[in-house]
C-alpha cells in the first residue's frame, strides 16, 4: 500500500478515535463567548488544584481505605490536565483496580484504560518515530504496534465486552478492539491476521441492532476490508452504509460517513486497475458489473465521479474515459451524460498519443460525436428524463455534434451517392430539428438549409434509381418541409416537385402493375392498380388546389393547371370514373387550352354523356368535337353524332315516347339528307312507325308524302302513296284519300297507276264514299275519252264507256242513255252491244211516243244494218 493511502487511513483512524471529543470540544468553543471562557479558565485553575491535592493525599496515605475511589477521581481529572499525556491517565485507571479489583464502575475503568493506554501507545510510538524519522521507509519492529505490545489494552477492551454485556461501554469496548486490531495491521508486516480480527469485532459492532455505534462498525469493517484488499467487500459495505443514511436520515452520520464511503468506493473501485494506467479499466467494467445490485443511483454517481477525478490525479485519462462510459451506461439518463461525453472526446484530444489499439484520436472524437447525435435525442429515455430541467450546456454540446458531423456526413453522400449515406444524413437532420433549443436564427437556418439537402439528396436517389419508394420518400421529405415553412418562397417549386414524383411513380409503376400488387416495406405502401390510379389523382387534386389557391396567377400556372387537369381526366375516363372525368374534361374548358385538348375533351365529354343517356348533350359535344378534328377525325365524330342520335330515337321509341323519338328520326333524316337520300327516308320511316304508335295518322300521311316527294322510282313514289291514302282510307277521309290519289294521276296521267287510280276514284263518286253516280258516270266518261293517252293494260275504251253508260241505266236517265246508244253505235258500231243500244233507243222512242222522230230516222238507220233487223223494227211496229 502507498504512503499516501496509509497516512490516509491513519488520519481516518484518529478522526474516529477523536470524534466525539472533537464534535463536543468544537460545540463547546463555538458556543461559548468571552465571559464562560473565562469561567472555564477558572474552573480548571480550580480542578488542578484539587487534582495537586488528592494526589499530594495519595502520596501521603498509601494505604488509606478509599484509595480507588480517589485514583477514579484523579483519573477523570487526569482526562482534562493530562489531555496531551494520556500515560499518566492511563495508570491513573490502573491503580483503581490494583486498589478495588470489584470496583463499582470497573467496565469504565477497563474501558478507559484501554482507551488511554491505546491512546499512550500510539504517543509514544510516534515520539519515537520523529526522534528516528532517517529509518521512516522501514520501520523497525520496536517503532511499531504490536499485539504484545498492545496486550493490556486489549484485555482491557476484551475484558468489557465479554463481562459487561450490559454496560453502556460494551459495544464501544468491541468497537475498539476492532480499532486497535486494525492499527495493529497498519503498522505490521503480516497485516492480514489483524485485519481479520478487525473485521470480526467490527462485524459484531455492525450486528448490535438498535446501537449508536452499528453504522460506525460497519464503516470500519468497510475500510478494514479496503485495507486488506478486498475491494469487493469493501464497496459492498460502505454502499450498505450509504443505503443506511439514506433510508435512515441520520444526519450526523451523513455528515460523518458520507464523504468518505463515497471516496472509500471510489478507492476500492480504482484498486481493480492497480498500476497499469493504460489497459481498459477493470473498475469500470467491475462498476457495471456491481453498481445495479449495491450502489444506489444516487451514490452510484457520485462514486464514478470520484474515481473519475482519481484516474485523473494518477494520469490515467483512457480509464477515466472508461469511468465516464460505465456512468453513462450505468445512468444513461443522468443530466451530464452529455457533458460526460464531451469530457471523453476533450481527453481524446488532449492524448492523441495515448489511444488504444493505435486508432486515431481523430476516430475516436468522431464515434463520440455520431454518440451525442444518437443517444441524446429528442425521443431518447435522457431527453425525456430531463425534460423539465434546464439542459442548455448540455444541448450546447450536443448541437455542436449535430453541426459539426452535417457537413461530414452531406459530403459523404455527395460523394458516394449511396441510399445508406442518404439516410444517415436524412436520420441527423430530422434529430436536429425536432430540438425547440435549436430554434433560435442560426439554428432555424441551418434546419431549412438541411432540410432542403434531404429534399435534393433524395430527389436525386429517385431520379438516379427511378424506384416509387424514393419518390415516395421524397414526397414525405416535401410535405415535412412544407409543414415547418409553409409561405417558404420555394414553395410552388416544391409543390410542383411533389406532383412530379407521383408522375413519375404512376409512369414507373403503370405498365408494371397487374394482378400482383406493388409493396413498398419501408414506406409501408402497397399498391394494386386501382391504389396506383387513386393515388395519382389525389396527388393530381391536391397539386390543382394548391396552384388555383395561389397569391399569383400566370400564364404558367394556368399551363400546369391544364397539363393536371388533363392527366387526371384520361386517368378518370380511362378507370371508367366517368364523373370524376367528366367535371375533369369540363374544367379544361374553362382554360386557354389548345385545339387538340379542347377536340379531345369534347370527344369525351360526348362519350361520357352517352354512357349516361344523355344523349343531346352526347350530340352537342360532339358537334363541338368536330370544329377541332381533321376530316378523317370529323367523319368518325358525324358517324357518332347520328349514332347518338339514332340510339336516342330508339330509346325514345321503347320507352313509348313515340312523337319524341318520330321527332328525333326526322332529324336524323333532315341530317344525312344530302349525304345519303335512302338512308334519310329510311329514318323517315322510322319517323313514320312512331307516329303511327302514338296515333298521329295526319303526321304520318304527310310523311308519306315527303317520301314520296324525295323518290324518283315511280314504284316507290306509289308505295309511298298507296301508305298514306291507306291510312286516309282507315280515316274515310275521302276527300283526302282522293286528293292522294288525284296527286299520283298528275305525277303519272298516262301510266296504268294512274288509270287504276282514276277507277277507284271513280268507284268513291260510285260508291257510298260520295255518292254521286252521276259525277261517276261523267268521269268514266271523260276517262274513255283520254284513254287513248293512257296505259289501260288489258282494259278496253269501250268498257270504261259501258261503266258510263251502266250509270245512267241505273239511273234511268233516257237522255243520256240515247245519248250514249247513239254516242257508242257510232264510235263502236261493230261492237256486240251496238245493236242492243239500238233496240233500246227504238223501245224509249217507242215508249215515249215519238213515232214522228222514230219514223224519221230510224229507217234510214235500220236499212244501214242487216235486213232481219230492219224486219225486226217493222213487226216490233206492228
């Protein structure tokens, strides 16, 4: 053991020999004032004196009875006149029991003699030390104690504890002889011995429960057992008497102990290392090891401190930053972590040549500052510990680590361009930004600034890589951004940057995207197709919301704005989310936007309003779409405008919305009219039949006849009439029925339509449609008379004159039959029914009495034909 560790336990030892004297003695001098000192003075002027004269008695009367009473008195005088010669007193105690050896107080008598004689011997040794100071690095055996030597002393102590067990000295007696064993120990060559025996008597002291001096023996068996080198012992007892102050407030052996166990562990921890300064320190390992089950936190501290302070005394700092690493991962929530890591990068710096294992200095203050950006975070168990403390020097050095590793670790990425550099940089920024300390000018500065690095740095990992999960990350990386400077002059900038990125995602991932879904472990993001559209759109929305919510309105914010708006809605049409496309393709129109958009938007604005039967508004857009398309494009859009229109009359027609739908097929009529005539009538048609159902026969009558004005087959003309003057007919219309009919015969006077025709109107005069024969009767017979015009078939003039004639039989008019006997003799006089006229013109001649005009003509008729008739004319006469 050093000089310096011995001479330490020597001054201990005598504090506690001389505690309660010096504790009294000092309370007894602070609190007396001039006038009780001199009170005192005279009080012990008066003690010597009796102390002079009892023992002057004494001497003079050796063998007076009461001797021991006498020597007790002299002895307790002695304590006070004798103080700095202990020897005196010492015998002075002797003599009472070599007078009364059952005397009265006998236990504090053997105590004292013990005490004193203790106390004598040690005076003694070390009057002779400093009369023999040359032989001070060896003492010889006589300079030193020895139980021998010390043999009454300890009779004396021994004497007390094992006779008086209830005497007030019993465990002072057992303290002391603890005490003087261990000074024996000190002072020999072969301690061990006494310090066991020290240890014993401590130990017993230790175990008096309830006793004053319980802490105090514990304290010495502590320092008994750092004394012989049982360091794990010792710490074990002087943490044992820490917990004891603690739990017990004992505020006078605090004041006593504390200190010292505290240093004592300190010492007893540093004592693993020994003298090898440069190894890593057994004690720090031996306090990690120890310090949970036996120092509480509160000492635990202060003890590493201590031994901290010590390995710097002895120039040991690699083991002093070994002490500082057991305390911080002993306490890592201790308030000086911080500072404690910058104590062991300072003595990296201040010893570059004393590291281990030849790393550089430069290393090793490194690793310590990625340590305080690490460890000290703003989530981290120390921050929240400590988070209603003030921590300003503490977070002065950890901002000092943030800002001195950014630069490192933004050129490491710059330079390697790996992911790994990216997210190391990107992990210390977000740490140092989430400090509300690191807040002020120059902080909030170099916040954005870094934050604008992690933007750039992971644009570029994107771009470089084109991965959606980078493009994500950079997103998320804008948005955080945005958040904490939200009118930053940089925004639109970013804004358009954030949109870009999910192009970029959608591009990447769209032709990719099928029945397995995009996974994204680190952003957490999975995506199928309909996910990817989605997400795209929203991004879309968002980035429109933002631009049409900007203070400034330009030419190219409007430009973005289209571009957009345009994507999104060929998104939306394309994933059958005609709404969202609809309102889309409608907002493009509200914008300066070019031909080919404006034609594209049209197109689509009609589909969707054709999915949804919105059929004029289908047309209507459409129409639109062809004032931007090329004449190919335009031929498409027409042939969808008539289907439009078409579908819309049908549907029209089977929802028996009839005059609706007629109303549509004219238009479609009236639409391809120049550019295809049979298809126009065709719809026409289509018009008609709905006209028929909804009963609207004089609409259709008129249709009928614009088919029929539009067709130059003679064929198709006539079947077009024949429909409407059926439906006339239906109506008994007849007048209009033979108007119809009058309006074929003038397109066709001389066909055989036309003849045919003639005759059925003939047969409405005829019949019960107008019934006016007679009128019938003169129109068969202007019809003979221009037959000769007409194409009559396989009819004869003749008869169409009979249909006449057979009239005005029926209507017994013999006027007009004579007329018409005498009219068809002529013009037919070889035809069967001549004669028979004749006969009948003779007989109405003959009826009427009209001989004279019979007689007249009729001979000279009659001789023109065949004699039988004429015979017959004059025996019808007769």
């Amino acid at each position: 053991m050093n000089n310096i560790t011995s001479r330490k336990f020597t001054f201990i030892i005598l504090i506690l020999l001389l505690a309660v004297a010096g504790i009294i003695a000092q309370d007894v001098v602070n609190d007396i004032n001039s006038q009780l000192q001199e009170k005192y003075n005279e009080k012990i002027a008066n003690k010597k004196d009796v102390y002079q004269r009892t023992l002057r008695f004494i001497n003079e009367n050796p063998h007076s009875p009461g001797l021991s009473t006498l020597y007790f008195y002299l002895a307790e005088m002695s304590t006070e006149i004798d103080i700095h010669n202990p020897s005196v007193t010492a015998g002075y105690y002797k003599k009472i029991l070599e007078k009364d050896t059952n005397f009265l107080q006998k236990d504090a008598v053997l105590y004292n003699i013990g005490y004193y004689g203790f106390a004598a011997e040690v005076y003694q040794r070390d009057e002779a030390r400093q009369k023999n100071i040359d032989l001070v690095m060896n003492w010889p055996d006589s300079l030193r104690l020895s139980e021998e030597r010390l043999q009454y002393v300890l009779a004396a102590y021994r004497q007390v504890w094992e006779d008086f067990p209830e005497s007030s000295y019993n465990t002072e007696a057992g303290y002391r002889l603890g005490t003087v064993y261990f000074e024996i120990a000190l002072d020999t060559r072969v301690p061990q011995e006494y310090y066991e025996k020290a240890i014993y008597y401590f130990d017993l002291v230790s175990k008096k429960e309830d006793d004053p001096l319980a802490n105090y023996g514990l304290f010495q068996r502590a320092w008994t057992h750092f004394a012989s080198a049982n360091f794990t012992k010792a710490i074990e007892d002087f943490t044992l008497i820490l917990q004891t102050i603690h739990i017990d407030s004992l505020q006078i052996e605090k004041t006593f102990f504390e200190a010292d166990a505290i240093e004592n562990i300190a010492f007893s921890l540093i004592e693993y290392d020994g003298t090898d300064f440069e190894q890593f320190s057994l004690a720090a390992a031996k306090a990690k090891e120890i310090f949970h089950s036996f120092v509480s936190k509160e000492y635990g501290k202060e003890v590493i401190l201590k031994s901290i302070e010590l390995k710097h005394k002895y120039n040991a700092p690699m083991q002093a930053a070994d002490l500082y690493n057991a305390y911080i991962a002993l306490y890592p929530e201790g308030l000086n972590c911080p500072i404690f890591v910058d104590s062991i990068m300072t003595i990296y710096k201040r010893n570059p040549s004393r590291t281990r294992s030849s790393v550089p200095a430069e290393e090793l203050v490194i690793d310590e500052y990625i340590r305080l950006t690490k460890d000290f975070r703003v989530d981290s168990p120390w921050f929240q510990d400590n988070a209603d403390i003030d921590k300003t020097p503490q977070l002065a050095i950890i901002r000092e680590a943030y800002e001195f590793m950014e630069p490192k670790y933004y050129n490491n990425f710059a330079q390697s361009a790996e992911e790994n550099d990216y997210l190391i940089y990107k992990e210390l920024v977000e740490n140092y930004c989430r400090y509300d300390a690191f807040s002020d000018d120059a902080g909030a500065k170099q916040m954005e600034n870094m934050r604008k690095n992690v933007i750039d740095f992971s644009q570029d990992m994107a771009e470089s890589s084109q991965e959606p999960r980078l493009y994500l990350a950079v997103v998320a990386d804008i948005n955080t951004f945005i958040e904490s400077y939200p009118e930053h002059p940089a925004l639109q900038e970013y804004k358009e940057t954030e949109f870009y990125n999910y192009e970029q995602i959608y591009n990447v991932l769209k032709t990719t995207i099928g029945d397995s879904a995009y996974v994204d472990t680190v952003n957490n993001v999975t995506l199928n197709k309909d996910d990817l559209d989605s997400l795209f759109v929203m991004a879309a929305r968002k980035y429109e919301d933002y631009l049409n919510t900007a203070a400034t309105s330009s030419k190219t914010i409007e430009t973005e704005l289209i571009r957009i708006v345009y994507q999104r809605a060929e998104l939306n049409y394309a994933r059958n989310d005609f709404e969202e496309a609809y309102n889309d393709f409608n907002r493009l129109l509200n914008y300066a936007i070019n031909n080919e958009i404006k034609k594209i938007s049209y197109a689509r604005l009609a589909e969707i309003s054709q999915s949804r039967n919105d059929y004029s508004g289908a047309e209507n857009y459409y129409r639109e779409a062809t004032k931007y398309a090329s004449d190919e494009e335009k031929q498409v859009y027409n042939n969808n405008i008539l289907a439009t229109m078409q579908t819309k009359a049908n549907t029209l027609a089977d929802s028996a919305d009839y005059i609706s739908a007629a109303q549509e097929y004219l238009r479609l009529a009236a639409e391809i009219e120049n550019d295809d005539l049979e298809k126009s009538i065709g719809f026409i048609v289509k018009a008609i039949e709905s006209y028929q159902q909804a009963g609207e026969n004089q609409t259709v009558i008129n249709l009928f006849l614009d088919v029929a004005a539009k067709k130059n087959d003679k064929n198709d003309i006539l079947a077009a009439y024949i429909s409407a003057w059926t439906i006339s007919d239906s109506l008994q219309d007849w007048e209009q029925s033979a108007g119809l009919r009058k309006q074929f015969i003038n397109k066709f006077k001389d066909s055989n339509e036309a003849y045919k025709l003639r005759l059925q109107i003939i047969g409405f005069y005829e019949g019960e449609q107008f019934n006016d024969k007679e009128r019938a009767a003169d129109m068969y017979l202007q019809l003979h008379d221009e037959a000769d015009q007409m194409d009559i078939g396989e009819d004869r003039k003749e008869n169409i004159f009979l249909n006449a004639y057979r009239i005005y039989n029926e209507l017994g008019n013999e006027n007009m039959i004579v007329e018409l006997c005498l009219r068809f003799e002529k013009l037919y006089p070889s035809h069967p029914k001549a004669n028979d006229f004749l006969i009948r013109i003779a007989k109405i001649y003959n009826d009427r009495g009209r001989s004279r005009n019979l007689k007249n003509w009729l001979p000279i008729f009659i001789r023109k034909i065949l004699p039988s008739i004429y015979l017959s004319l004059l025996l019808l006469k007769n």
